[in-house]
C-alpha cells in the first residue's frame, strides 16, 4: 500500500485485551482470529501484569501489538487503579512502586502510551483522575 493510501485510510482496532494468559478466555491464536473476523487491522494484547511478544501472531493485513495492564494506587473507594501500557517491550515489569505517577512514567520511560483502564467499573471519581500526568485517556 502507497504511503498516499494509509495517509487517508482509518484503521479500527483494539487496545485492552487480555487472553488465557490472563483472565481472558480466548488463548491469544483464538483472540486474533476473532478479530480479524470482525474486520479489525490490529490489537494490543494486555494481559495483567506482564508483557508477552505476540509479533509472531501478525500477518500482512493485521498487526498484534505488545501491551500490559499493571496496577499501583487506590482509587478513593480503595480499589485499585489499572495501567494499560501500548506498545510496551516484551518482558517489563514495573520497579514495584505503588505510586500511579510513578507507574506512569516507568511506562513512558519505557516507550509506552497509557491509558488508565475501566474508569467506569473501577468506580473512579475526577480526584482520582486529576492528578494523573501523561496519560493518554
């Protein structure tokens, strides 16, 4: 595909999946059919609390993208925040810190994008959210 094609072209995809790895229920073959099924051009695969190479899983026409959610923190009803980390190395782990902020930059540091996940179901209020830097949603 020209470069001039993809300037002009949406690609739908999915960015916080998990698999058998982790509580997910599909093994991660079984994730990536479905998608392509579904007509999606790439995943990130998050399993909780580890990074695992999935490149092998891509093709020409779908890409699978390494990712992670990590915990650190408690929201203010004491639940604990959620981290997806995009496009993390393979084989991260976190210093151990439980502080968000520092979760947060130890992603960024280590090339990621992150997200804090599931606001909605974690029962996050704005205290929760607001003093986050350098999240991408």
């Amino acid at each position: 595909m020209e470069r001039k094609e993809l300037e002009k072209r949406l690609f739908k995809g999915g960015l916080h999946i998990h698999t058998t790895l982790s509580d997910g229920k599909k093994s991660p073959e079984e994730v990536v059919e479905w998608y392509k099924k579904h007509g999606y051009d790439f995943i990130f695969i998050t399993d909780h609390n580890k990074v695992t190479d999935f490149s092998h899983l891509s093709s020409e026409d779908f890409l699978v993208l390494n990712g992670g959610e990590f915990t650190a923190g408690k929201t203010d009803l004491n639940e604990p925040l959620h981290f997806v980390g995009l496009d993390l190395p393979p084989g991260f782990t976190p210093s151990g810190k439980d502080s968000p902020q520092g979760l947060i930059e130890e992603m960024k540091e280590a090339g990621a994008e992150v997200i804090l996940a599931h606001p909605y179901w974690s029962g996050l209020y704005w205290q929760d959210i607001y003093p986050l830097e350098g999240i991408l949603g």
